[in-house]
C-alpha cells in the first residue's frame, strides 16, 4: 500500500483522489510505481509532500519527502518613470539615471541592459532585490522583485541611442523587454559655405547660390544669413544630422564687396557658430546724363556736365558735338556708396553763326567689361514769334452756352506761348503748337459778369522783352439769378390781409413775374422794374390776399422768366397761418370696444401754432390716469383693458395760443353674455302649457343672439308647432302648449352676441306622471350569504316627488325595526330610488319583499326576491351592431349577477364548419360591448355569452346569434400569390412590370405629341401679342441685353407648365388663363419678394411699415370697424397647396380680380398725384436750363427759417416731391395714420418694388419692376 502526504496531510491510497482536485496517483503500482501528478500547478501547490509506502512481509514502512516549488515568471516590468519606448530628452554631459524594475517572479529575475542592442556594461550599475509577500489562497508566498539602475554622462553619440532593460527567467519562453529613447541635446558644428571661392569675380544680374550646411546638433541648428550685419533669410532645411539654409540671388552693384553671414545656433550654443564670405561684383554704368542750359542765343558760351552712375571698374568719358570730338573736358571719378565708381565730366563752347538746333553726345566706357553709354543735348537757337489774331464768330452771348474764342501766332523759334486774360487776370485756355505755329482755344460758358468785359491774348517767348497781344469785348443775355418773396405783416393771423412782394435778381433783358398758387396763374397788383448788376433790370411785382385757415401752409410760387433766352427762377412761400385748433380726423360718434380688451381713441385736430394741447374730460369732469387701466396721452386715449363702468360720453378740448375746440365722443363697451334661469325646473301636467324664461346680460343683445334647445337633438324642431318664443327687455321667454310626457327633460337658453363664449342656463321640464318602477334584470333581484346584510333596490320614475313602503308577506316594514333599514335618494329629476337593507340574513329571511312607489298622481307596487349568492344569470338581448370582413361587434344587457361583481365570456363558433368553438374573456369586465377580430371573410359565424363572477361561470344565452363577415374589400397582391408555386411567381410579377412600363411608355409619347402641337399654336398666337405687350414689358423690365438670361421661362416654373394651378370652383372661369399660360414673349422680369400674409381664419393681413395688422375689427378706432382687405378670397385649408403655388406667379394678385396670369403681367402704372398735372405743363423750362425750376405746390417741403412764413429751396422741394414721406404709420379703417396725421391719396403713393416698408397705397403682393 502506497499514499501520499501533502503538508503532513494524507490524501488516501484510492489511487483516484477523487477528494482532491487536480490531484491523481499515476504508474503502474503492481511495478511499485507510485507517482503524484498535479495539474494546473497554481502557487498553492508550493508545500512539503510525501510519499509514504506501508509494511508488508516483513518490510518496514518506508517514506520519501520532496518539495515543489513553482516558478512564477514576472508580473511587470518598467522602466521608472519612463513609459515604453518613450523618448527621453536630455543635456549632453548631464549626470543621467535609468531605473529598471523587474516585480514579483519567482525565483528573482536577471536584467541585462542593451545600448543600441549592444550589451552595456558599466561599473555605475546597481542591482537590488526585494522580497514582497503575496497572498494566495490564504497562504502567504514571497516574490521577487528586482531593480537595476545604471548612471552616465550622455554625449553627442548618444542621441537617438535606444537603451534596453531585458528580464531573463526561467519561467519565460524568451526574455521580456522595455526600452527608451535618448534624445541628447548639444551644440551644432561650425558651418561651411559653399558656392562661391574668395576673389572670384561675378558679372552684375549674375545668379549667385551661396549654401550654409552645418551637421549635428540637437535640436537642429537654426541658419541664418546676414549681408552686412543685416539678417536677410532664416529659412533652412533639415535632413537627418545635417542643416541646409541655401541662399539663391542676382547679384547687383550693392553686392560688391559685401559680407556675406551664415551663423548656426540651437539651445545649447553659448555663441554662433560663424562662416561668411566677400563677393567681389564687376558692373558698367546704368545711366549717362547730361544737364546744362538747353538753348543761346549767337555767340553765348555753352558750358555743360555729364555723369554717370557707379561703375566697376569706373568709366572714361568722351564729347562729341556733331559728330565731332571736344577737346579739354575736364574728368573726375569717386567711389559710390552703392559700390564701384561714379565719373562726372564738364565741357564748355560757343554758339557759331548760323547754327540752328545741334546735338551734343556723351560717352562713359567700362573697359574692363568693354561696355559704353550714351547720352545725346539738344541746343535751340532762339528767334522772335509773330503778332496774335482772334478768330470769333459773334460778340453777343446767351449766359449758360458754351463758347469757343481761338488765337493763334505764327512763327518765331521756340513757337511762342499764348495766354488768356479776363481783364487782367489769367484764364486757362486750350493751347496746342503744330510746327511754326501755336494756337489758344478759350471754351467760355458765358456768364451775366462777361457782360461788358474785356478779353485779351498775349504771344511771348524768350526772344521777347513785351509781349505782342490782342483783345475782344463781349455782350451777354442773362435771367434772374434769384427771386425773393417778403411777406408782410410778419405774424399772419385768419381773418386779416397779407401782401406778398416778389423782387427778381439782375437780368437781361428785364425778367417777366408771374404768381402761382397750385398752378394757376394768379395776376399781381403791382409790377415795376430798377436798376441791376452787370446792366441788367430788377423786376418787382406785389400779391394781395386775404387770410384764412385754409390758407395755411399753401405755397405760392413766384416764377422770373428771361423771355429773351427762356430761362426762369423760382421762389417759394409757404404761408403759416394762426388758427385756432379745428378736429380733422376722429372715430366718430361713438366707438364700439370688447369688454376687457384694450381700446384706444384717437382723434386729430390740427391748428397753427401746432402746439396744441388736449384735455379729456368724462361728463364734464377732467380724466384721472389710472395705473394700468386708463392713459391719455395728447390726442390718444387709451385704455388696457376696458370695463362696463368705462361706457358713456368722454369729451376731448384741444387748444392753442389761438382758442380752443371741443370734440365728443361715445364709448360703448360690448361684453360677454351671461344668463341667469328663472328657476332649476318647471313642472305641468299633460295637455298644460309650460313656460319657461332666462334673463340675460349682454351688449350688444337681441333677441336674434337668444336660442333655446333640447338635450335630444332633433327635439325642438318636433316641438316647432307647439312652442312660441318672445324676448323683452332682457328676458328670453319659451313657452310649450299642450306638454305630453314626451316633451320633459333639459331645456337650455343659450345666449351667443359673438363676443366671448356663448353663454348657457338650463331649466328642467318636468311632466307629471304617476310612479312607473324601473324592472331591469339587475335589480329586480338581490342576493346575499347567511349573516351578511342583503339590499333590496326599487327606482321609480315619476313627478310629483315618489316615496316608497317596503312590506313581506302583507306586513309593512317600519323604518325604525332594527332588522331593517331603508335609504331614500333622487336619482335625477325624473328619477327616485330607494335601497332596503336586510340586517344579518338568516334562512327565513330569504324570499319575496314587496315595494310600493306613490305619488298624488297614483302608486306602483313591485317584488323583489332576497336569494342566497350564486352564479350570474345569462345576458339579456345579444345582438350584433356591426360586423366587417374580418370581425363582428356585440352588445348585450347584463342579467342578474348572482350577488357579487361580475364580468363577461363570449363563446363563438364558424356554422356549419371545423374549428371548433372558442372563447374570448371580454375586458374591461364590466363592458358589455364588444368586438372578436380576426374572422375569415365570407364566412358565418355563431355567438353566445354568459356572465361570470366569483362563484363561477353562469349559463350562455340560448338565443344563438348568427352573423355572416363581408365580402373582402380590397383586392390584396400578396393573398392572390398564397400557395402559389415559385415559378407562377415570377410569371406574374414579371407580366405586372413589364404592362406597367409599356403603359407609362405610351403616356409619355401621347404627351410629347399633346404639347407639341400646343407649342405650336401658343409660338403663332405670342408672335402676334409680342409687338403689343413689348411696350408695357419694357416700361417695368430692365434693359433688353437680359432678355436671353432672366425672363419668366427661368423665374418659375409654374409660369411654363403649371396652367391648372387654380382654385377648383374656378375652375372654368381661368380656362383662358390656362391656355395662355404656357410660353409668352421673353420679356425681361424680375421676381421680387411676395408678401401674403394670412390670418388663421382665412382674412388676410395689411401690411404696413413692416408691421402686420390683422383687418380683423381691432382696439384702434378711427371710424368703421376695419374690413378684410377688398380682392383677397377668404382661403380654407383645403387651398393651402393651390394658394402656396399661386403666391409664386409673378404678379400675385386675388382670383377673384381675373387678373391673375401664369407667365404674363399687366403691369400697374403708378399714377400722378390728384390735381397735380405734369411737370411741362407746369413749367415750359427746356431740361438742360442752368437753372433748377421751383417744385409746383402740394409737393411739401422743409421748414426754413422764423416767423409765420416757411421757405422751401428748390432742391429740397424737388426731393420732396418724387421721395415717398418717411413717417411712423399704421392701418386703421381703411385709413393710414401717421406722426403727422393722415396721409392724403397723394402722399406717399409712390410705386416701388424696393421699399424698406411697403406702404399701404402700393402694390405689395409681389409685381413686376
């Protein structure tokens, strides 16, 4: 016998162990061989073991111990600090550590370190290991783990080095490794340059490549060129060890002799590190330039200098003079800044007799490089010109025409120059010389000062002392240059008289002065002429008027006219008249508001002084602010949120330094109804009448807002030739004739005025009736268990009010028996109830109770039987109430439940057929409605049900109801390919695709055919209209060279194709359009931006100064409630798509108008302002006049100065007159409303597509420009 021990423990000599995991004797024991296998060997198996053999024949016991120990390779290692292969910067020289710990093996690792994977080995290493207890299984085990540290002095070789720490164990299949990266930073080498050797000569716009290279370093070296000390490239290049900074150039004079830089450095450089070169540049001179007097008379001595510019070597230089070399230049050179040499050369001679002009030449030669150049002096020998002429046409001038006066001189040497004079002052003229002879051209827009005045032209050059002239003298027709209007008195006053004096400026001949005043002529009561400036006459003429209100802020026009040359001046004179305040603008009478609405009044008084102040006043008493309820401000009055106390008469007094005015106006406050009945019910007899009556408080009420109803529809009109209606005061009164029992239940009066909800007061008819007791199945029995107490129900129906009396067996049941008790309650008005409780139910107690129901009108008796619980009894009246292809709906009235609550089972079955029956719980549990899913169609099917509760399931119905599903309604694809073989399939798929796409194949050939032909048509019929539309088209579009890029073909493409695009009841109405629709004339279009704006109900909005008001009735009033704009259809959802495509025609206008067209527009002409007529016929002033005509009255104008008496310039007037007034505004009955009161019908309508804030008199629902 053989076991073994494990930590003194035996584990048996069953050679299976199976007490001992992963334990197992193995070997063949008959040969004595006993072995221990251990499996999955974890760090618990590290113990003492034993094997132990026992006696036998004679043998004594023997034993054999032996230890396992496990190898544990290493958990991690790192090197500290460092993650793997992470990059380590450091400094060359710099004492540096690396830390490799080796943790937790078992026995302890070895390290190796590696340097470029070669091994290191270094006398600063230093090798630790520690022991580290580790808990496993609940046995302590010690661990390993092992450090290594070496310590060096990085240089230059190792950057980029790669050191390796390798863990060996015994337990490793091949050694673990981690390792780092060294990046070591030391000082670049010293740079070379390459590219050019010391001496060697480079010509000028030679390209010249000087390379700096400088290797190692870390980080890379930063190279830069200097050029005389001044950094001029820092651009360099770097490719593994080595830097590149390469410095390409054309060399130039200032290269020479210069030094050229290259300094290295990084980091790590104390100072550069430096290399550089001279460049030697040889150069000829760029320029020769000879300077000294250019012209001499016979005889004079001519001395002249000529330089050239630097040079390298310098230049010689020679003179010619006509091709002939000077003698005795005297030559000097010196050095240039800008390198080389600079040479400069003077030579002196004199003018021969009978020279003319003659050149003089310059040579400067480089002869080292064998270049020259040239420089070429003209000398001109000076004679004296001729005597101007004046060539002129006529002496007299119109002012403002453009006159040309020439004057020419012949001869002479140089050509002499000509000068204008006014008098004596110079004037520019236009001067030409052609050959010997030179010409002055004076361009004069003649003006009223030439008149008179002398013009005078000189000729001279330097061969004169005085110069030769002539002269000319001119006359001049001029207009008035200004008229002025004083007005007299000052202060003008209504009721007094006024004089109006106009006095033209100079003119001639004498100007001609009308009066104006909305462009008629008005004759003066004065006229006279005196004195002006430059010998014209001042004309003088005086206007008579007599004041009134009406009369303030009209212009009146004086027009001067030069009838000689038809040029006039105007001035205008806008009178300021003092007036007391009159009212010009209000809401009316009276003004209309909702109740709890904001409301405000606005009237408009206007008076001179326009400082008016308003008073408001309620029955003669001044108006106090009310926080947040009442404000007044000038002439608005304005309440947040209006009150029925707020109705009556409020008055509004405007005054002025003038007087004052006194305006009334009514506030009628509308609110919502309310209704009061004159009692909760009304009861009669059959065959008596009924009266019934509300009383209602409302404004506005009539009695049209009052209607009366029945809770059963239907009910009033049966009752139509039975019922009168009245209405007094504020009483609504309905009486019935001849009531049956028919005609009792709720009656409702509903008052409705439109304003809030409609109100609503109820009154009960009642029809007296004798006690009739309700025998449903659910009541007509009551159950209850030994011991508990069971309730008995009787409910009657009948009026007057019904009581009851319970009785058993003859005998009545008191109220007060302490078996007993009994509850009495009204159910609704009609309806009465009464509830007998049997206190601890015994056997004898069970049986029939009988109740009687009583009135004054008679009695009703009925029994109720008290059983012991039980199951539910079968429904009552099953029947079907709707059936499909696929389901049937059931309803049914419960029976008697058996005592205790009770919910449903339907039963259903197909007739005649296999299946079986099956059964569905109806939920919810008291529902007694309900539908079963999932039928085959066509098919009948029998239905039953019982009721259920906790004691059980009570009896189906016996009356079985049949019902038969519909036929299928829709034809499906997938059911008619059921059961179907694969192949049938695709058969029919296939023949289903392919009759598809011949069908959609011959639609689109009969299409094509369709709108050729209309092409056709539609190309015959536009080239007839296109000569009548071009005009219009061309009046709003823009020029003709866009006609081929934008025109309404590429602005929409509903305009091309989209002829149906209308509403359907219009259908007929727009066939015309449809058909013209299609392709019109090219006429160039813009598209500009529609604004539509809808109200929720179908009203449309006005828009006005980029706000929207609805026109819907609003708190603003200013006369009739606002209207729905006039030529917009009310739109319904239903016309949301038809209504979006039409707001993308161009002209976007009601359907309702007939003016809506796809492709075309009739352009809306912008019409002149009412009693204005056009401007020529206003003023006979050709356009191209030196004067600006004064604006014609009612065109408006700015202020201008004090008093009573406004002047508007001609410009201002002029702006006034075409700009639209920019002002405040908003819509108010058909009405705008501004800062500066109302707009009249000719302010402000100015059509234009590019307003900021459409105004409401243009168009602004998209058009044509």
């Amino acid at each position: 016998m053989a076991q073994w021990t494990r930590s003194g423990f035996a584990l048996g000599f069953d050679r299976d162990l199976h007490n001992v995991p992963r334990l197992s004797y193995v070997g063949d024991s008959d040969r004595g061989v006993h072995n221990l296998r251990i499996e999955n060997v974890t760090l618990s198996d590290i113990t003492e073991y034993q094997c132990q053999v026992g006696p036998g024949k004679g043998n004594k016991a023997i034993r054999a111990d032996a230890h396992l120990n496990v190898l544990v390779p290493p958990k991690s290692m790192e090197i500290t600090n460092h993650g793997p292969d992470a990059t380590i910067t450091l400094k060359e020289k710099e004492q540096t550590e690396l830390e490799c710990v080796v943790r937790e093996a078992r026995p302890a690792a070895s390290v190796i370190w590696y340097r470029n994977d070669v091994v290191l080995r270094t006398e600063t290493r230093e090798d630790t290991t520690e022991l580290v207890d580790v808990v496993v299984s609940g046995t302590t085990i010690q661990k390993n783990t092992t450090r290594s540290k070496i310590k060096f002095l990085p240089s230059s070789e190792d950057d980029k080095a790669r050191y390796v720490c390798e863990a060996r164990h015994p337990a490793l299949v091949r050694p673990q490794q981690i390792s780092v990266h060294l990046s070591v930073q030391y000082p670049p080498g010293a740079p070379r340059i390459d590219g050019y050797n010391e001496g060697e000569i480079i010509r000028e716009n030679q390209s010249v490549s000087l390379t700096c290279i400088s290797r190692g370093g870390n980080p890379s070296p930063e190279l830069i060129w200097y050029k005389n000390d001044v950094r001029i490239d820092s651009t360099y290049a770097t490719s593994y060890r080595e830097s590149r900074n390469e410095l390409t150039f054309m060399a130039n004079t200032r290269d020479n002799l210069a030094n050229f830089r290259c300094e290295a450095t990084n980091l790590m450089s104390s100072i550069p590190k430096v290399a550089d070169v001279v460049l030697t540049v040889q150069f000829p001179p760029r320029e020769v330039k000879i300077t000294g007097v250019n012209e001499g008379k016979i005889g004079d001595m001519i001395t002249l200098n000529c330089a050239s510019t630097n040079s390298n070597p310098k230049a010689d230089i020679a003179w010619f003079k006509g091709g002939v070399s000077l003698d005795n230049p005297f030559t000097t050179s010196s050095v240039s800044p800008d390198g080389g040499w600079t040479t400069q050369s003077n030579v002196t001679f004199k003018v021969e007799p009978g020279e003319g002009s003659f050149v003089v030449t310059c040579q400067a030669i480089n002869k080292g490089l064998g270049e020259s150049k040239v420089a070429s002096h003209t000398i001109n020998v000076i004679r004296a010109p001729g005597h101007p002429v004046i060539y002129k046409t006529s002496l007299n001038f119109s002012e403002g025409h453009l006159h040309k006066i020439i004057c020419t001189s012949v001869g002479g040497h140089p050509v002499p120059n000509l000068q204008w004079y006014r008098e004596d002052k110079k004037i520019e003229s236009t001067n030409e010389k052609e050959g010997n002879t030179a010409k002055a051209e004076l361009s004069l827009v003649a003006n009223a000062s030439d008149n008179g005045v002398t013009y005078r032209c000189e000729a001279k050059n330097k061969a004169l002392q005085t110069a030769y002239s002539e002269s000319v003298t001119f006359h001049v027709l001029f207009p008035p240059r200004t008229v002025s209007i004083n007005v007299k008195p000052k202060k003008l006053k209504e009721g007094e008289r006024a004089y109006l004096t106009c006095e033209s400026s100079s003119s001639n001949p004498p100007a001609k002065v009308v009066w104006q005043r909305n462009g008629i002529h008005i004759p003066a009561h004065t006229n006279s002429t005196k004195d002006g400036v430059y010998g014209g006459k001042k004309t003088v003429t005086t206007l008579e008027l007599n004041l009134t209100s009406e009369l303030d802020n009209v212009a009146y026009t004086c027009q001067a006219t030069n009838s000689a040359i038809k040029k006039s001046v105007h001035d205008g004179v806008t009178l300021q008249v003092l007036y007391k305040p009159k009212f010009i603008d209000s809401p009316g009478e009276k003004v209309s508001v909702v109740e709890g609405e904001a409301a405000v009044v606005m009237v408009k008084a206007k008076a001179n002084p326009d400082q008016i102040k308003y008073k408001w006043s309620r029955n003669n008493t001044p108006l106090k602010i009310k926080p947040k309820k009442l404000f007044f401000d000038g002439p608005v009055l304005n309440w947040t949120s209006v009150g029925r106390k707020d109705k009556g008469k409020y008055e509004c007094e405007a005054s002025n330094s003038e007087g004052s005015t006194l305006y009334t106006v009514e506030l009628d406050v509308q609110y919502k109804p309310t209704v009061e009945p004159s009692s909760e019910y009304v009861m009669v007899g059959e065959g008596e009448s009924a009266h019934l009556d509300c009383t209602s408080d409302a404004n506005p009420l009539d009695e049209s807002m009052v209607k009366w109803t029945h809770e059963r529809e239907g009910k009033m009109s049966e009752l139509e030739s039975r019922i009168s209606r009245s209405f007094q005061d504020t009483k609504s009164y309905l009486t019935i004739y001849q009531v049956t029992l028919n005609d009792s239940g709720l009656y409702t009066c509903t008052v409705n005025n439109k304003i809030g909800e409609p109100a609503n007061a109820s009154i009960y008819l009642i029809v007296k009736r004798p006690p009739d007791i309700d025998l449903s199945p659910q009541i007509a029995k009551a159950a209850s268990n030994k011991g508990e107490t069971g309730k008995l129900i009787c409910r009657a129906r009948g009026n007057p009010n019904v009581t009851f009396s319970w009785s058993r067996e003859g005998a009545l049941i008191a109220t007060n028996d302490s078996k007993y008790s009994i509850q009495y309650s009204r159910i609704d008005m009609m309806t009465w109830e009464s509830v007998l409780s049997v206190k601890n139910v015994l056997p004898p107690d069970y049986g029939l109770y009988e109740c009687m129901a009583h009135n004054s009108l008679g009695d009703e008796t009925h029994q109720v039987r008290l059983e012991v619980r039980s199951v539910p009894e079968p429904p009552n009246g099953l029947k079907v109430v709707n059936f499909t292809q696929d389901s049937v709906t059931l309803s049914w009235s419960p029976g008697f439940d058996g005592g205790h609550d009770q919910s449903f089972k339907v039963k259903w079955w197909k007739v005649g057929g296999f299946g079986g029956v099956r059964t569905d719980e109806v939920f919810p549990k008291n529902a007694t409605v309900y539908t079963i899913n999932g039928l085959s169609p066509v098919t009948e099917f029998g239905f039953s049900v019982a009721g259920k509760n906790l004691l059980g399931e009570g009896n189906y119905t016996t009356d079985i109801v049949r019902q038969e599903t519909s036929i299928l309604q829709r034809f499906q694809f997938s059911q008619m390919l059921d059961g179907k073989p694969d192949a049938s399939k695709i058969i029919i798929i296939s023949v289903s695709i392919i009759g598809t796409v011949l069908l959609l194949l011959n639609i689109l050939v009969v299409s094509f055919f369709i709108y050729k032909k209309n092409y056709n048509v539609k190309e015959k019929e536009d080239a007839s209209e296109q000569g009548s539309s071009k005009s219009a088209i061309e009046m709003y579009g823009p020029p003709s060279s866009y006609n081929e890029t934008v025109n309404g073909e590429t602005l929409s493409s509903i305009s091309e194709k989209s002829g149906t695009y209308s509403h359907p009841e219009n259908h007929d109405d727009d066939h015309h359009y449809i058909e013209d629709g299609g392709k019109g004339p090219g006429a160039s279009t813009y598209l500009v931006e529609q604004i539509n704006h809808h109200h929720s109900s179908g009203f449309p909005y006005r828009d006005i100064g980029g706000v929207s008001y609805s026109t819907l009735p609003r708190k603003i009033h200013h006369g009739a409630p606002i209207e729905p704009v006039s030529g917009h259809p009310v739109h319904h959802e239903d016309d949301g798509y038809v209504d979006a495509l039409r707001r993308n025609a161009y002209n976007n206008q009601g359907v309702g108008d007939k003016t809506l067209l796809y492709g075309r527009t009739t352009p809306r002409v912008a019409s002149r302002p009412p009693n204005v007529p056009p401007i020529p016929e206003l003023y006979n002033i050709p356009p191209e006049a030196r004067y600006i005509p004064f604006p014609p009255p009612g065109f408006g104008g700015s202020p201008v100065g004090n008093g009573s008496v406004r002047h508007s310039s001609s410009h201002n007037m002029l702006n006034s007159a075409i700009s639209p007034t920019n002002t405040s505004s908003f819509q108010a009955n058909g009405r705008l409303i501004t800062a500066n009161g109302p707009l009249s019908p000719g302010r402000g309508s100015i059509l234009t597509t590019f307003a900021p804030n459409p105004s409401p008199m243009m168009e602004h629902e998209g058009h044509l420009v």
